[in-house]
C-alpha cells in the first residue's frame, strides 16, 4: 500500500519552521525552503520554490519569504498533493501515468482546461519524454496550472472565459507562471 502523507499539528510545525528559519529571522526564503524540501524527498529548482512562494504568501507580501501562517499554508498544499498523487498513482510506479496525471488534474479542479492544453502542459514537465510525472514534476505542473489561472483571472475581469492580450500584457502574463 503507498504511504499516506498526514498533516503536522502547529507545534510540529512550529518546530519544523524554526529548524527551516536558519537565519532566526522569522522567515523561510527560497533557498532554506529547498533545503528542508529536499530533506524530505522533494527537489525543486528555485525557480519552482519561487512559485511555491508566491501561490501562498499572503496578499502584499512580496518579499519571496514565507511566515510561520504562510508556511502552514504550504505544508498544507504539499501534504494534499502528494496524497493526491499517490491516490491516482494506480499503477505504483511512483509516477503519473498520461491517464492517471489527466484524472488526478480533472480531480482537482482543471477538468473544464481542453485536455489538449493539459497534455501540453505535461509534456512542458516531462524533460526526459517518458510520459510520465515523478511527484517533483507533478507539483511543479500542478503549480504552473494554479499560477496560469490566477493570471488568467485577472485579465478576465467580466469573467466571460476569455481575454485579449497585448505582447506586453501576455509576456508579463507568461512571467507570472514561473
């Protein structure tokens, strides 16, 4: 049976992120947020950690740093993705199949995304071209898709599905998912 991820309680997390804070200044930047990531069997490129950031600082933080709020919020995402993964992880690979990726992206809420734009997506995240998602991988799509929707919504100000987009516009739209 694969392993089921299980939330910490606040003060294991407590602990955690004053181990991460190496620097004691009451935040977690980019670079010791990988490092705790990879203790733990996740390696992401800073560029991804930086995404990571970004998707759950509060509203007006732009510092590139997590608080101790913030971090719970991250160990949360964390904890439901890799429970995720390994639920629709049929096969036991440790790794997503096509199918199994598609099922367990419609599952979280990207079903309505054309599964043509979705297979482009996992190819984006599949470098070595063997159709399948390592949990690292999986992640760092899951993460790009939550950040395109985010820009996405924010041109789309009527709500109607669709927007317009000057070069302008679409590079720093583009820069937004990294």
């Amino acid at each position: 049976m694969s392993p089921t991820y299980a939330y910490q309680d606040e003060a294991t997390l407590l602990q955690h992120f004053n181990a991460v804070d190496v620097n004691g200044n009451g935040a977690i930047d980019g670079r010791e947020l990988q490092r705790a990531l990879a203790t733990s069997g996740l390696t992401f490129s800073l560029q991804t950690i930086a995404l990571l950031i970004r998707l759950h600082s509060a509203p007006g933080n732009k510092s590139g740093t997590l608080s101790f709020t913030e971090y719970k919020k991250v160990h949360e995402f964390l904890v439901n993705a890799q429970n995720s993964f390994t639920h629709f992880d049929k096969s036991g690979t440790k790794k997503l199949n096509k199918r199994e990726a598609l099922e367990c992206l419609a599952y979280a809420g990207y079903g309505d995304v054309d599964q043509k734009a979705i297979e482009h997506a996992c190819r984006a995240f599949d470098p070595d071209r063997s159709n399948d998602l390592g949990i690292d991988q999986f992640i760092g799509l899951f993460l790009f898709l939550a950040a395109a929707r985010k820009v996405f919504e924010s041109f789309d100000a009527d709500k109607s599905g669709k927007i317009t987009l000057d070069l302008n516009q679409f590079i720093y739209a583009s820069a937004k998912t990294r």
